[in-house]
C-alpha cells in the first residue's frame, strides 16, 4: 500500500463499488489493486490470490481499469479492485457516472435552481425536474446555459449538454451569443488550433506599445490564406488588477514568416488588418473571451511556416492571446519576460479556399520538381511550394539538401535526406546543418546492467539517465552504497526490480524497518528515496521537496514488532543526488546526522517524512542484506514483504552494560556492546545484570488462550496453563485472531472443510441447482433479522488449486429495510450482499467488502421487498485463513433489533451501559440509538422497558 513497484503506482484503497463478483465460477478475469489482470479458473481462485473475479472477462479487453463506482447515495471514479473492495458497485471500465451504469435510481433534482440529490419519486413529492439517474449536483447540473456543438446551440441543462458531448456555459443562454465563440476552427478552415477551454487555459500579451510579439507555427496549409479568425482577451493596462477593456481601435499587424529549420525565417507577407471583434460572455477567470477574425487584402500563399499578430491599437487595451490544446506544443516570443519559446500554443484558423494556387513544387529530400502543381499537392516535409512559378525559375533551383547526417555510432556525414535514411542515419539535422552539429551521444544507463548509447533527449524520454557526452557504458554511476562507518547496511535497489513506498506525515502511511546487530551507538542515518506527489488515476508526479525534513524514531524488537519509542528525532537531512533514474524519477540519498546517538542492538528505525504536504517521500527498497519483512501503518496489510534501504552509522564499541544469554540465563557486567550482539542476547547499556527487568534468562511473550484472553508468562508457564506461546517478547495484541462463538448465536452446521472437499453445503451460486433455497435443495442457509451465525471457512487444495469455503446465506425481505450486513472472522475475509431475485445468473452484487482478522466489517444497502444472499468467504490463501476458522455473521435492519443497543449480535453488560444512558443520559427518550431499549413501543424507555430488557440478557425471553 501507498507504494510504486518498478512503475509509477498508488496503492491507496479507495472508499469507493461492482457488478464483477469474487462469489462466481467459470473462466473469467480477476482484478488486482494496481490494475493488473490475471486470467482465471474460477471466482473462488481468484478471490484466494485477493483479486476480484469477472465471470465471462478476459483481461484482453481491459476490465480491471477505471470507471463508475457507486452505491445508492454517491459515484465516483475508481478501478474494479478498489471499487469491489472499499463496498461499492463498479460499472465497468470505461464508464461513467453519467451512464448511471449501477441502476441506483438516484440523480439530481432541481427545483427553483436549487440541486439536491435523490430519487425520482421524492423529487416529484418535492415539484422539482429529475435530471436522470446518474446525475449529481456537481458543475451546475441544474442551470440552463448554452450547450456548444460544432454549428449550432441549445439552451439545455448541464446534465443534458454533458450527456449529448457539448460543451456548456452556465452564465449565458444562445441568445447571449455563448456558442458564436465555439472552442472548434470552422469546419472549412484551411488549417487551425481551436482555443482551449475555460477552466484549462493560458493567455499571452502581443502588443505593439508593449514591446511584445508573439509567433505560432504551422504546417500543411493547403491553399492561399485569406483570412485568419483568432481567440483572445482585452485587457486594460491602466488598473491595478485584471479587468476587460473595449479596443476602440482594433487593428492588428498580421505577419506570416518562412520556417526555417524550426526557427523563423525571411517575412512573406505582412498586412495592417482591422478585425471584426465579438466580445462573449464567456468568462475566462473573470474575463471575457473575445473572437477577432480579419481578412486579408491580399491572400498569402506559404503551406508551411510561422504566424504573427501584432495589437496595434490603444496603449491602454491590450490583447492577450489565448493558447489552444493543439499543435506541436511550441510558440515563440520577441520581448517576452520569460524567454524567445515557450511549450505552448496559440489558438487561431487559416481562412481561405483549397487548392486555390498552384506552382512549381521542389522536393528537397530527391531534387524532383513539378510545375503546375496544386498546392493540395505539395504538403509535407521537405517540399518547397512557389505560387505562380516554373521549376526552371526556382531560386535557388531545385536540388537535393544536404546536410549533417549523424550515425549511432557517432560519426557524421554530409548527406542528403534520403540518403541519410538510405545509410541508416539516426538524424538528418537539416538544410546547410555541418557534423558539428550532431548531438551529442553517450552512455544512457538504463539499470543495473543494461547500457546503450544515444542522445540526452532519447534517453530521458524514457526515464534512464544520461551520463553525459562521449560517455561509455563501463561510466555509468554504480548503485549507491553504505558508508564505510555503517554498524547496520541495506544499501538500495536499482532500476530493474524495485519498490518504494510512501512515508509521509501528511499520508496515510508510516514504514518500519528491522535492524540487528548493532555493535555501537547509532549517531546517523544514510537512506534513499524518492520525491514524489500522487495525482489522479493512481500515479505519481515528480516534486522536489522544499523542505527535508524527517521524524526519525527507533524501538525495541517485542516479539517482531516494534516496542515503545526510545529515541525519537525530529531533524533535516541533507540530500544529494544518487545520479540515477527509476522510470524518470531521480533517487536522492539522504544523509541525518544525530544530536544524540540512541544505543539499540536490535530494534526497528522509523523514518517518516514530515515537509512540503504536496511532495511526498517515498522510501526505496534494499534487496541485499535484509530479512525481507517491514511493516507499514495505514496499509491494508502491515506487513510487507520487502526491506527498505537504509543504514545506521556509528562507531563500534564504546558503550558498556549487562550483556545477557537469554538461553543460558548467564549474564555479565561492564560488556561492550561490540561484544553482546549474537542472536539471543540481551544488552542493556548502563545497567547491571541484578538490575535487570525481567532477570536474565526470564523469557517472557503473549500467552493466548482459545477464549481470547491473553497473558504475559513464560514458555512453560503458558504451556502448563493450556495457551499458546507467541514468542519472546511477543506482545498480547500479536495474539492470533480468535473469536468464540456468541453465547445466544446459532451454530453453521456445514462440516470443516479439507483438502479436496465437495462443498454442497450453503455453496449457493457455486454450486448445486442454483435456483433453490436452503430449504429445496441445501444450497442457501436461511437467516432472519436479528440472527447471529456462527460459521467455519477455510482455503483448501482441489485438485492441486487453493479453492476457499464460500458459505451463502438467504434473507427475504416483505418490507423495504436499510439492510445492515455485519462480519468478524478469524481470517482475511470477503463479503457481499447479492441481489437474488432474478437467480444466480448475472445477479448483480449491491455492496461487497474486505476486511482483516478480527476487524468487524459492517456494509449497508437500502433493499426492497424480495430476496436477497449474504457471502462470506476468505480473502487470500494463507496460514489463518485453514479449514475451520471461525466467523460470525449477523443482519440487522433499519430498526435495531430488542436490546442489543451496540449491534454486535449479542445483549451482554455492553448494552446495560447504553440503556443506562437512554435512561437517565443525555441520550434520554427513544433519541440518540435507543430504540431497541424501547421494549414495550411507547415511545420512552423507563422500568417497564428494563424488564423485558433484563428477560433478555438472562435469555429467559
């Protein structure tokens, strides 16, 4: 969780739901948390690798991606693993919200331009217009506005414009002229770069009085320019903030200049123009869009090359030019602030007719030349157009262009284009261009062992690093490595198979890692990692980091876990560089310094990013000296199966204390640390061995016991009473999951499963006539309101394939109920509530969730009269999830069930508190969750009402 394995992934669950079922069987696809996709036997084997399954799928059509993910109250956007997980109902991957692929029934109501969000029938009761199911009150759903098509407008709903794929204005009707500014070049233009959209959008001052000129390129036009049509904002110079103005005076200088290499070249043609302007309503951070479209007293005939325009007008109204999301991503600028080319561009149209010149037509890549030829004819690279000319007249004629054609291997030759594609050239680099311009090549180091030589820009392009000009290979940066003063190494990973997870205060998550062998205090740190942001769609952008700053926290080893804190930092670390890429993002090595050094053979270091909210750190992997094991807080499993690089610095020796032999029981005073380090001794610098708690050779852990108690005693002491040792130093909350069957709860019935076991027993949709009930064919356990079961699951072998226990219970319904579905177990378990009115084929899951040992799992649907099956089954194959672990299952309605105030299937002294509360608490009356205390329905609980309370938890009623 919250990690990036090799590529950029965040493994954040979402809160967030699915018609794909980890409940059904046959060939199907089965979706992982990062996206992946595996195909699959069966729904069960997928469910046991803690995937979801899609019965049907095939990952070849991508069902594991992003799309609707809903329930009855919200939709969101999610993928099919975390949808299914967090309890929700996923669409498919690819929908949308607005496609209301869930069949909620729920959608945005408006009414007087209020929006609120609810059903069909309510929002009649309410006089308002549902907007159909999907819908939500996000983006002024509920306002009329002009909705933009290429060509015409209508006046709709947002939820409507959205739908029919408009583009919509809430602040102006069509009347208000909203649509005249559309986003899209008119459909005859010649060449064009629509302006970008309100909400994404940059705007650029042109104007002669301020010393600033602006130029666009553009390529391909086929036919002669009349007119040029584009999209900016006015204004004024003379406030102090930014406010429209009206250009009393629109004229406008219209340049067009040759290409020249990339780089703009002789001016062709240039004209004063006077444009029409048409000022929109449509607002641009606050500002009106404007439209100017001008025509040209004499067309200008250049297929290729760069567009200038020039404000002429008053000093105290300035154009702004407004960029589009098309075109090569390239502007230039004469008296800009920012420098001569920006990695934007500018949104305008090229007017004119097509084909409307012709001439002779050179190309310059063979030395072949046309006359007479359409300019429709003579696009592309390569190929010079002269209107009105014969090839005879060219100047100069017509020829081959040679120039520097650079080699992989880093020689160059004089070449034409073809020719340079002919020998296998790497680049042409143009008309005129000498070898001494090739790029430069070097040694682009892509992992630990894999090198190739080529240019910066190719090899950053895909995330290696470049190691510099007429590098080799053999000069690529090693991995990094511990310093030499290094009492504990786990130097990190390289490119080719790593993880790094996030560990970050302003997270979710905080990572661990184990360290032993200490043989001196510990006075700094040196670890590696990453500068990383999480961005939408599970990735991650690079950041830098404003502020290195870390809480560095060590503990003691207790039983595998980390003890209390006994050394805690808060400190900035000084970082450098490791010179090396992952998937373009830089590895920095971070080195901290301790003021006071923290004595620990063995322990745990916490290392926790604590600077800038909007960069975290993300701790990289070691894969050299470790155990494989750290843990993460705020992951959906602690532990993980990886080591995180990191080293401890300090010198050997230096301290003395009790060193103790915990098998021996032999201790000893004065010891130095360098000599008390071996597996199964104790140190405890500054201390003697009399002084010892406990006393040397006195090994204590968690004793557990079947009815979940739990004591802290020696090995033999445990034994003697019946428990279960954990382990040295092992703590109570170490203790595996157990969970005895609720006093008052009914008993599954369904044997213990084992290794090729036939499931006829509650195996509902998995197995049997799919059609019966519990009754009719054994296939679905009845339960009702109220009822707590308690069952047995469990992974087992079929036929060499881990197959889980998937128990399926069967509630009807005569009323609509707010159904609640509680789970705890003793394993990883999965859960679900399936609609099971129309049979088990394509029965849609309406809620579904996931859940660790002994977490209580609680989801909730609205539910109408029918029937309905309840799952619970295991998540994951692994040792807790073995033939017999226990479950209890309960549901509960909207209406709390008599006297169990709590909700846990059981009325114990939990719910005396709470009754006390309704009593004489500020709960009082039948407020505040105390109805089912409300026993004789009169609307306050008093004496009368603890009575049939106490029958009740005595189980004399």
């Amino acid at each position: 969780m919250g990690g990036w394995k090799g590529s950029w992934t965040f493994l954040l669950v979402l809160v967030t739901l699915s018609t794909g079922a980890p409940f059904t069987e046959g060939q199907g696809a089965c979706c992982f948390q990062d996206d992946g996709c595996k195909e699959s036997a069966t729904g069960v084997a997928c469910g046991v690798l803690g995937g979801v399954f899609f019965e049907g799928e095939s990952c070849s059509d991508q069902p594991c991606g992003l799309g609707a993910c809903c329930n009855e109250l919200s939709c969101a956007t999610a993928n099919a693993f975390n949808c299914i997980v967090g309890g929700r109902t996923f669409g498919g991957a690819g929908t949308t919200c607005l496609d209301d692929p869930c069949e909620s029934d729920i959608g945005a109501c408006c009414n007087d331009g209020a929006c609120s969000f609810i059903s069909p029938a309510d929002c009649d009761m309410q006089g308002g217009i549902w907007l159909g199911a999907g819908t939500n009150c996000v983006n002024d759903m509920c306002v009329i506005g002009g909705c933009c098509q290429p060509g015409q407008c209508n006046d709709l709903p947002g939820f409507e414009c959205s739908a029919a794929g408009g583009t919509f204005f809430s602040n102006g009707l069509c009347d208000d002229g909203v649509c005249e500014s559309t986003f899209d070049c008119p459909a005859d233009a010649l060449v064009g770069q629509s302006v970008d959209n309100p909400n994404f959008f940059a705007a650029y001052l042109s104007e002669v009085s301020a010393g600033v000129k602006l130029f666009d390129n553009y390529s391909d036009v086929p036919g002669a320019i009349n007119g040029v049509k584009w999209f900016g904002l006015e204004i004024s110079s003379e406030s102090a903030i930014l406010e429209d103005c009206n250009e009393k005076t629109p004229e406008y200088l219209v340049e067009f200049y040759e290409d020249d290499a990339g780089e703009i070249g002789e001016l062709v043609c240039s004209q004063m123009v006077t444009a029409d302007r048409l000022t929109t309503k449509v607002s641009y951070d606050g500002l009106s869009l404007v439209i100017f479209e001008a025509s040209l007293t004499e067309p200008c005939v250049l297929p290729s090359g760069w567009l200038s325009i020039q404000g002429m007008g008053a000093e105290d109204c300035r154009l702004f030019w407004i960029t589009s999301n098309e075109g090569d991503r390239l502007f230039r600028c004469d008296g800009c602030n920012f420098g001569d080319s920006t990695d934007d561009d500018l949104s305008f149209c090229l007017l004119g007719d097509f084909g409307s010149a012709s001439g002779a037509c050179c190309d310059e890549k063979t030395g072949m030349c046309g006359d007479n030829v359409d300019i429709q004819d003579c696009l592309g690279t390569g190929r010079r157009f002269e209107p009105d000319t014969t090839c005879d007249a060219l100047d100069p004629l017509c020829s081959a262009i040679a120039g520097g054609c650079c080699f992989v291997d880093g020689t160059c030759s004089i070449e034409s284009e073809l020719s340079c594609e002919t020998l296998g050239g790497a680049q042409w680099l143009g008309e005129g261009s000498t070898c001494d311009d090739c790029p430069a090549r070097g040694a682009c180091c892509v992992d630990e062992a894999n090198c190739t030589i080529t240019t910066e820009p190719d090899c950053l392009k895909n995330g290696f690093f470049w190691a510099g000009p007429d590098t080799a290979c053999e000069e690529c940066p090693d991995l990094p490595e511990c310093p030499e003063d290094s009492l504990f190494t786990q130097p990190p990973d390289g490119p080719s198979g790593f993880e790094a997870g996030t560990s970050e205060l302003s997270s979710p998550f905080t990572r661990f890692e184990n360290f032993s062998g200490v043989a001196g205090p510990i006075d700094g740190l040196t670890f590696w990692g990453f500068e990383l942001f999480p961005i939408g769609g599970g990735g991650f952008q690079v950041c830098t980091e404003s502020d290195p700053s870390f809480d560095i926290t060590f503990h003691p080893d207790l039983g595998g876990l980390p003890g209390p804190a006994v050394c805690t930092y808060e400190l900035q670390a000084s970082r450098t560089s490791a010179q090396l890429l992952f998937f373009g993002a830089e590895l920095m090595e971070y080195t901290i310094d301790l003021p006071e050094p923290c004595v620990l053979v063995d322990g745990w270091v916490s290392i926790v990013g604590r600077g800038d909210v909007d960069c975290f750190f993300l701790w990289q992997s070691s894969n050299f000296t470790g155990n494989g094991f750290s843990l993460c807080e705020g992951c959906s499993f602690e532990d993980q199966i990886i080591d995180l690089a990191v080293c401890l610095r300090g010198p050997v020796g230096g301290v003395s204390g009790a060193c103790c032999d915990e098998m021996s029981g032999d201790c000893s005073d004065d010891v130095d640390i360098s000599e008390c380090t071996a597996d199964g001794t104790r140190f405890t610098p500054n201390e003697t061995c009399d002084a010892l708690d406990p006393a040397c050779g006195v090994i204590l852990g968690a004793c557990c016991f079947s009815d979940a108690s739990c004591s802290i005693l020696e090995e033999d002491a445990c034994d003697m009473q019946g428990g279960d040792w954990v382990g040295a130093n092992a703590q109570c909350d170490q203790c595996p999951c157990v969970l005895p069957c609720p006093a008052a709860s009914v008993p599954e019935g369904e044997p213990v499963c084992f290794d090729n076991y036939v499931d006829t027993f509650n195996s509902g949709c998995d197995g049997g006539d799919q059609n019966l009930t519990q009754s009719q064919g054994q296939n679905f356990s009845p339960i009702g309101l109220c009822e707590t079961i308690c069952g047995t699951s469990g992974v087992f072998l079929e036929q060499s394939e881990f197959t889980g226990d998937f128990d399926w219970y069967e509630i009807n319904l005569d009323a609509p109920t707010q159904l609640t579905w509680r789970v705890e177990a003793e394993f990883p378990v999965q859960t679900g509530i399936i609609n099971g009115n129309f049979g088990c084929e394509g029965a849609p899951v309406l809620s579904s969730a996931v859940g660790d040992p002994c977490e209580v799992i609680e989801i909730f649907e609205p539910l109408q009269p029918g029937r309905y099956w309840l799952v619970v089954g295991p998540f994951g194959a692994n040792d807790l999830a073995f033939c017999g672990a226990r479950y209890t299952v309960r549901a509960t309605s909207s209406v709390s069930c008599p006297g169990d105030g709590d909700g846990d299937g059981d009325i114990d002294l939990d719910d005396y508190a709470a009754f006390r509360d309704c009593v004489s608490g500020p709960a009082g009356g039948i407020a505040g969750g105390c109805q089912p205390f409300d026993g004789d329905d009169d609307l306050d609980v008093d004496l009368i009402d603890f009575g049939l309370w106490q029958r009740l938890f005595t189980g004399s009623q």
